[in-house]
C-alpha cells in the first residue's frame, strides 16, 4: 500500500484537491439526492391524503374474499383513483380484500403471509409510511380506520419517486465524474506551474548533490532561479541560494588552503633532500676515517646516518604525494604487473625469511598501462606493510587475476588483522596501525596512502577487509 501512495508534492496537492472536490461534490449530490426524494415522498403523502379512502371503503362492498380475477369490479369505487392505486381491509388485524387498482379496472391482489404481516402491522394514524409488498414492490400507504372498527390502507406505488431518484443519481455521477476529471487535469496543470520555481531549486539542488565536494576545485551549477519573495516557494529558492553562495566560499576558502598546504609540502620536501643527504653523507664519510674513533662516537654517527636515511626516505614519500596531488601526470606505457609480482615477492622473501611467502599467478602474463616504477612502489608498500605488522610464521599470499578487463592484485595475511578503529583511516597519511611501533621499524605511515594515491593516479582502487586472523588488501586497476 506504501507504494501506492503518491511520493511528490504535486501529486499530493493535486490529489487532496481531487479528494476535497470529490467529498464537496459526495456531499452536494447526497444532500440533492435526500431532498428530493423527502420532497417527492412527501408529494405522493399529499396525494394520497387527497385521494382518502373511499376505494378502499368499496372493498368491504365485495361479497366474497378475494381472488385473483376481476370479480367486484362493480363494487369497487375506482374515482379520482390514479392507476396502481393500491386499497385494502383489515378486520382484526387480518385482510380481509385487497385489490389495486388498473387501466382494465380493479385486479384483486395476491398477499403473501409476510405482506400480510407487514401490512397488519402499519398503524392507523392516517400517516404515510413506505410497505414493501412482494406483488407489488414498493408502496407508500396510509391507514385510517372504518366506521365498522376496521382498518383501511389506500397506498401509491414508489416507483416514480425511486425512478427520480435514480435518474438524479445517475446525472449527478456522471456531471461530478466529469468535474473531476476536468478539476484534476486543471489542477495538475496549475499546481505544475505553481510549483515550476521549487522543481527548479530541487533540480539545482540535485545537481549539487552529484558534485564530489571532499577535494579539489569545485564550481558549483548556476544559483536557482528566484520568484516572489513573498511567497514560500520564493523564500525556500533564495535561502538556497545564499546557502550554496555560502558552500561555495567555503570551498574556495578550503581549495586555496590545500593549494597552500600542497605547495608548501612539495617546497618543503624539495629542499629538505639536499640537507638531508648533506647530514647522511658528512656521517658515512666520518665513518670512514682510518684512525681510530672512540665507541660512542661511532654509535652515534651510525645513528646519525641511519636517522638520516629514514628521513629522506619520508622526505621522498612526501614529495611524491604532493606531486600526486598536484595532479601529475605518471608515465603510460605497458607494465608487465606479473614481473613486477615476481620481483617483489623476491626482494620480500629475502628482507621477510621469518614468514611464509605464497604466490597465486594465472597461466598468462598479465598487463596493464601505467607506471613501472610506481606500481613497483605499490606492491614493495603493500608486502612491507605485512611485514612489518604481522609476527613471523604468518603467512602472505600474493594473488594476481585478470576478467578480461581489470586486473585484480590481492595481499593477504593471516596476522593479527587491523583494529576496527584505524581500518577507516588507513589509507590516510601519517596512519600507524601500533602507535607505540618504534619509528624505525614501523614507519612513518605513508606506505598505505602512497598506495592509495599511486592507485587512484592509476584510475584504480585499493580496499581492505580486515579481522582477527585475515587481512586482504586488493588492487584493481583497468587491463591494457
């Protein structure tokens, strides 16, 4: 039943002011319907108060019960009596003759038991009251009482009051079906045109809703067409209106931000490499000088060297993921993604000899448009990742598939599995899955979002389902 129930504003005006013109008019109709047959009822009353009783005074005349033939015919008193005139005699509660009255003359009727009854039961008080008799159908009688103590009914049939009627319902249904039908084209159409500046906002509004907003520059569609501020559909189109005004400066505000925050990191990283790989190299050169150094100082330039290569190795991420940002463009040419599975999966075997390392290839090699270095960096990431967070003897299953059209690389793990709380921002930058991870065996948490945004350069995508004892990471990026 809920989807039969109209979903948009215009449907529901038009239909309430289909469904109030249809009680109006229900209304109208019954009210005219009462009145008249109240009015004609009343009529057929009148006329037979005119009438009286005097046919059915002449049926006490008839010297023998009554048949169903013409006998009594000259007994009967058929004056001023219109045709269908229906008479009758009670004695004690019992009829005694009835007879109606006919183009041919008198015809004695035929009562049943139950007209007998009904009749029996009309009370004398010289009032109309409506008798359905089975001979005869519907009457509207009167009864009075005799000068011999019994009770005579002259009744009028309520056939042409019914038919009146009738013929009123009929014309009403089918005037008020065509107002209806005529209201509800009208009222389609002007509630239509009332509502064109709200279908406009609503338009606008959806076209803003099909924006992405989260990043980059957005220009927003034209502002919604304004109507009379004075009335509701006005007012909802100009609040919109200075609502996306307001969304827009806050985009723009936003785009210039993370322009500002994209240049300086790329500026940063730019001219961090070279001081960076100045520190690095005064320490190797100073460890390797002939004479002899004391311990802590050798332990200390050995730090010194090693600090300085995970900071530049940061320093790099950093710049690769603002030159991403900035929109770059990577090199396209063919990538043979199982040779570059081959040899990643070779180098992590040799760096991870703790774990159990798995390969899943298909028969054929499998080749896609994109950057070979990169997509290198991808999967080196990825296997890390699982080296890195996972305790040794856990097993990581590298597999590789092809539909035709997108190649899909899966790394998974039995390890531990990511918390829930960190699986929605683990492509995010600076995300550690163990915040407690010394720095120089955790990471700094860009391998996941260089991932991620290597992949979307690609036109791909990365996912991740994770839980206690499996954790899958998969890469599908269009084939060649």
């Amino acid at each position: 039943m809920r989807s039969l129930r109209p979903h948009t504003l215009r449907a529901r005006l038009t239909l309430g002011l289909l469904v109030l013109l249809a009680v109006s008019c229900a209304a109208v109709g019954l009210a005219a319907v009462v009145e008249l047959n109240g009015f004609l009822t009343s009529r057929l009353d009148e006329q037979l108060t005119e009438a009286g009783n005097r046919f059915a005074v002449s049926l006490e005349h008839k010297g023998e019960p009554e048949k169903d033939d013409h006998d009594g015919d000259e007994h009967a008193d058929t004056r001023r009596q219109a045709t269908g005139t229906f008479g009758a005699r009670l004695v004690n509660g019992t009829v005694t003759n009835a007879a109606v009255v006919r183009s041919t003359g008198t015809l004695n009727v035929g009562l049943t038991a139950a007209d007998r009854e009904r009749l029996a039961a009309v009370p004398a008080d010289g009032r109309g009251h409506s008798v359905g008799l089975s001979a005869l159908a519907e009457y509207r009688v009167i009864a009075t009482r005799g000068l011999d103590g019994d009770v005579l009914i002259t009744g009028m049939p309520l056939e042409p009051v019914e038919a009146a009627v009738h013929r009123l319902e009929l014309v009403a249904g089918i005037v008020f079906g065509a107002a209806l039908t005529a209201a509800g084209v009208a009222g389609a159409l002007w509630v239509r045109w009332s509502l064109r500046p709200l279908s406009r906002v609503a338009a606008t509004a959806t076209r803003v809703s099909e924006l992405p907003l989260a990043s980059g520059e957005v220009a927003l569609p034209p502002r919604a067409p304004e109507s009379d501020p004075r009335g509701e559909v006005g007012r909802v189109a100009g609040a919109f209106n200075r609502m996306l005004g307001h969304v827009e400066d806050a985009l723009t505000k936003r785009h210039a931000s993370e322009e500002r925050l994209r240049s300086f990191a790329a500026d940063a990283s730019h001219e961090l490499r070279t001081p960076v790989a100045s520190v690095r190299g005064h320490a190797e050169l100073a460890l390797l000088h002939p004479g002899p150094l004391p311990p802590e100082i050798t332990r200390a330039l050995q730090r010194i060297a090693a600090e300085s290569t995970r900071m530049g190795a940061m320093v790099d991420d950093l710049l690769l993921l603002a030159r991403l940002d900035a929109g770059r463009p990577l090199e396209s040419a063919p990538v043979d993604l199982t040779r570059l599975v081959l040899d990643a999966l070779t180098d992590a075997r040799a760096t991870g000899s703790g774990h159990r390392w798995e390969l899943d290839l298909p028969e054929d090699p499998v080749t896609v448009t994109g950057d070979a270095h990169r997509l290198q960096q991808v999967l080196a990431n990825l296997l890390s990742n699982a080296r890195l967070h996972t305790p040794a003897g856990t097993k990581v299953t590298v597999t590789l598939e092809t539909d035709g059209s997108t190649a899909s690389l899966k790394v998974h793990d039995d390890g531990p599995g990511i918390p829930r709380d960190i699986q929605p921002g683990v492509f995010e930058r600076f995300t550690r899955a163990d915040r407690s991870t010394k720095a120089e065996t955790g990471g700094a948490g860009l391998g996941l979002s260089i991932v991620a945004a290597v992949v979307e350069a690609h036109g791909g995508s990365v996912t991740l389902e994770s839980g206690p004892g499996s954790t899958t990471f998969t890469v599908r990026i269009d084939d060649a």
